[in-house]
C-alpha cells in the first residue's frame, strides 16, 4: 500500500468505525464494506429494472396482440 497521509480527525473516525488493528486494516475493511455496500445496491436497482422492462415488454406484447387480425 502507498504511504499516505490522513488527518487526526480521519483517523479519529476510523478508529470510531473500525476499532482494533492497524489503520491499513481497517481501511480495507471499510473499503470492501463499500464496496459491497454499492454493489447491493447496483443489484437492487438492476433487479427492479429487469421487473419493470419485462411487465413493459409484456405490455407491449398485448398492446400488439389486440392490433393483429383475428384468423
């Protein structure tokens, strides 16, 4: 990991969310909670679009159905 340099306050937040260990650990582990975080949210959303374009496409698919001619 690069050297990087972190305020006092930072630090201080960090120590409050994550307390043991070494700071790079508990960066990492505050990294891969947000991580995870954003990815159960990007599946959140992705799940709700593929419900709402398949009651869409069935939607349309009705929609058509009416315009055909009966045989």
């Amino acid at each position: 990991m690069t050297l990087t340099t972190f305020s006092d306050r930072l630090i201080s937040v960090i120590d409050d969310l994550e307390p043991g260990g070494s700071l790079e650990a508990k960066v990492s582990q505050l990294a891969e909670s947000e991580i995870r975080r954003r990815l159960a949210r990007y599946q959140l959303v992705d799940r709700r679009m593929r419900t709402k374009d398949a009651s869409t496409n069935n939607f349309l698919v009705l929609a058509r159905s009416g315009d055909r001619p009966k045989q």
